[in-house]
C-alpha cells in the first residue's frame, strides 16, 4: 500500500489535471462561441492590371548615425524598397538670419558657406546612401526640414506660445533657399526620388506654414526652379504631421484642387493616434476627400508607427514616445498593431508606408526603432523580417483589406498572392476559408480539423499573425 503522503499528491496531482482539463474546454468553447472571421477577397483590384512598377513599397526612416558602417545584416533582411532620410546641414534655424530681400545669387553664396562647413560629411553621406541604395535596389525620400529664419522675421521674433509662422512676404526668398539647397545636394550627387521641402508645417515644434502660404511656396519653388534651369525631383507634400491636418487642406475643394497641382505625391505622416484618432479610419477618411477631388494615385506616408495602443498608455509612460522598458513598442501586441495598421494603410493605396524607425539614436527620447539603443531587436522587427523573407522579391502591387483590419490578400504580378491574418486581441481569434482560398494556398495548416469543428479554420493565439503563400495560380 503507498504511503498516505504518496497518495496525497497522487491525487493532487490528478485534481490539476483535471482543472487544467476543464480550463482547456472552457477557453476552447469560449473561443467557439465568436464568429470566425472569414477570409477572403481572391479578385485584385482593377486597378493592379495596370501597375507595372509602383509597388506597395516598404520603406524605413534611417539617420546619419545608421550610415556609417556598409549596410548590416539586420537591415538587409529586411528587405526595404524606400529609405527616408534627411540631408544637407542641420539646424537652420540656428544658423545666421537669412536676408529677406536676397537675391538668387546672395542665397546661393549663404547656402555654399554652410554647406562647405559640412562638405566632407555630406560627401560620407552621399557615398553611403548610394551604396545601400544600390545593396537594395531601394528608393530615397528626403526630407529638409525648417529653412533659417530671414532677418525680418528675426527681428520681429518674440517668445510666445505660437511658437514660428512663416509670413507670405517669405514665400520668394524661401523659394530661392529650397532650390540654392537642392542645387548644392545636387552637386554631392544624392540619389533622391522624392523630396519634402518642410516637416510637418502644421506643426509648432519646427516652423507652422499655414496651408495657403505653403502651396504657395510650392509653386514659387517650381518658378524659381524654372528661372534657374533646375530640373526638380519629385516634389511630396505636404508631408503634414496626421492625416487630421492633411483633411485641412482637402475640405476645402479649392485649396484641396492647389496642393494637388502643386505637389507630384501626396504626403502625409500618420500619427493621428497621438490626437486619439484611429489611424486606419481617418486614413479612409482621407482617401474619400482625395477621391472626390479626383486624385487616385498613391499617398505617402512619410511617418508611421503607433505611440498608443490603450487609452492610458500616454498617462502611464507606456507609450512608445517614451525610451522606457514598459512601452508599448517592446511587445508582441504593438508588432501585430504594426503589422495590422500598415496593412490597412496599404490595402488604400497608401505607398510607400515609411516606418519611423529602423533603430534607437543616442539622442532620441522614443522607442520606435525596430532595433533598441542596446542592437536588440524588437518584436516588430522580426514581424518585418518575416514578412520580407516570405514575399522575397515577389513585390505587392495592390492590396485588399477584409473584415475588421484581420485579414489582407496582396496581390504581386504574375498572379502571386499572399494572405495576411492578424490577431490584434489578447485572445485567441478564429479565421474561416473558402474553397477558393483552400484550392489556391493548398496549405495544410489550413486543411487541418478545426478546433471547433467547424470545417477549415485556422486558430491564431493572441497577438499572431500569419503570413500564406499561393502555391498555385
């Protein structure tokens, strides 16, 4: 007979292996009860038969700091088609008043003084760019930030809480700074492909151009150009801080109907949750204004990363604003948020979606980098680098969101497709095929019992997220 002890934990031990049984039912039955979400819409857009070489293009924001060694590995594998980046002196702002009445050639020789304390920078810079640029195959949005003050302005500059306007009377002689500096970088030969002229000029942290006077600059900068011979890069704009402020511009059908002529692509960073605003619906938002006024071509969204995930996030530090080991950006849930919102944003012809950012530097205060100060990668980092090893060089060219921001199909040339499914919640989520997606993927995994019994049907655990390859056409 087994000692009393021994038959005590005997029996404890099948008491909790009876309750983990029961747990098990329970938490099956429980996800049994919620409808799968099905997948999903195999018919590409009409629009993807005429696509011959835009792609749905993933892009990262990388800095100087992230240039210095020949492309690493970790960003390799990520395989990026658009880089952003920004170049020429920083700081303007800092530098001497620029004289407001100057002519095009006093400009030049203010833009040649400060360009030529930076010369053997720029040149690193330059080198570097083309040799990633050539590693990848990728494209360069650059990005110049606030231009100097001028000495009207600074002399009538005084602290208040409106922080920097620039006045209409600026628009000529800023002109003349934008294209003075296109002209130098010219002469370092960096590869741009697109070009933003001001960050976020709905903004109080640099310079705030209201939305008339900065379609009017546009338009000046293309005179100026015009006047000296210079052939522009692509002009994007106005790269405004959400598309909350890009809707500024747009409801307004004239001033929508300017910045329209005024720019070759539509810019935009998104970071409407920071307003608390969901991205993805002002997004959808934005792209009707953008219909009705007759654009249909892609947006670029210049700036993308969540800061927030829940409603306390900003008052408890767990924002990823923050450079801090409690934010959001260290865990699995904000990589499927990425994942989910960047798909959604893609799915609307919004390209190239440009991830703020590849790393952490030094002299930041967030932890939006994909790798940490430390050269630890993140969750969303692996995300991405699953995403890219599973498409390879099969480029998504039109994309189709489903129900509720789950699940995506890409549709690439010659008849490739992939299927995104995305858990966003901390439970375990459902997902439901067709014949038609079952024929056409053919992956077991989704020819496997379902959990519920219910036909073929994927399980996805909290905050997972699959990515499926067609294997037949």
């Amino acid at each position: 007979m087994a000692p009393p002890i021994a038959i005590h934990m005997l029996r404890c031990l099948m008491l909790a292996a009876a309750v983990a049984g029961a747990a098990r039912v329970q938490a099956r039955e429980a996800v049994c009860d919620m409808p799968p979400t099905p997948c999903c819409v195999l018919d590409a857009p009409a629009a993807a038969a005429a696509v011959q070489d835009d792609t749905l293009a993933i892009g990262l924001q990388i800095w100087p700091e992230h240039l210095k060694d020949a492309p690493q590995e970790q960003l390799l594998a990520l395989h990026p088609t658009v880089f952003r980046h920004s170049a020429g002196p920083g700081g303007w702002k800092h530098a001497e008043p620029l004289p407001a009445m100057a002519d095009m050639a006093e400009v030049r020789r203010y833009v040649a003084r400060h360009v030529a304390a930076r010369h053997e920078a720029l040149e690193r810079q330059a080198a570097h760019l083309k040799t990633l640029l050539a590693s990848t195959r990728g494209k360069l949005h650059l990005i110049l930030w606030e231009p100097p003050f001028t000495d009207a302005e600074q002399r009538l500059r005084r602290a208040t809480d409106e922080g920097r306007v620039m006045p209409r009377s600026a628009v000529p002689v800023m002109a003349k700074f934008y294209v003075a500096v296109i002209e130098a970088l010219r002469a370092y030969d960096f590869p741009v492909d697109a070009i933003e002229l001001a960050n976020e000029p709905n903004g109080d942290w640099n310079i705030r151009i209201p939305p008339q006077t900065y379609v009017e600059l546009l338009q000046q900068v293309r005179r100026e150009a015009a006047l000296q011979g210079l052939a522009l890069p692509p002009l994007a704009g106005p790269g405004t801080s959400s598309y909350t402020a890009l809707l500024g511009y747009l409801r307004d059908p004239a001033l929508g109907r300017q910045l329209l002529d005024a720019v070759d692509l539509v810019s935009v960073h998104a970071w409407d949750d920071r307003l608390d605003r969901d991205i993805r619906t002002v997004a959808r938002e934005t792209r009707q204004r953008l219909a009705a006024l007759g654009y249909g071509g892609h947006v670029a969204v210049t700036e993308f990363a969540p800061t927030f995930l829940d409603g306390d996030d900003r008052s408890a530090g767990r924002g990823a604003n923050k450079r801090s080991a409690l934010s959001q950006s260290n865990t699995d849930r904000y990589a499927a948020e990425v994942l989910r919102t960047k798909a959604a944003l893609l799915s609307l012809g919004m390209s190239p979606v440009i991830f703020w950012e590849y790393r952490d530097v030094g002299w930041g205060k967030a932890s939006y980098g994909l790798i940490d100060l430390a050269g630890r990668e993140r969750p969303t980092y692996g995300a991405f680098a699953q995403l890219a090893g599973m498409m390879g060089d099969t480029k998504p060219v039109a994309a189709v969101a489903g129900e509720d921001d789950r699940t995506f199909v890409f549709f690439g040339k010659d008849d490739a497709r992939f299927i995104l499914l995305v858990n966003p919640s901390a439970e375990p989520a459902r997902f439901s095929f067709s014949e038609g997606v079952l024929r056409l993927f053919g992956d077991a995994r989704l020819r496997e019992p379902s959990p519920c019994g219910v036909g073929a049907e994927l399980l996805l655990r909290p905050y997972e997220f699959r990515l499926l390859k067609s294997t037949a056409s």
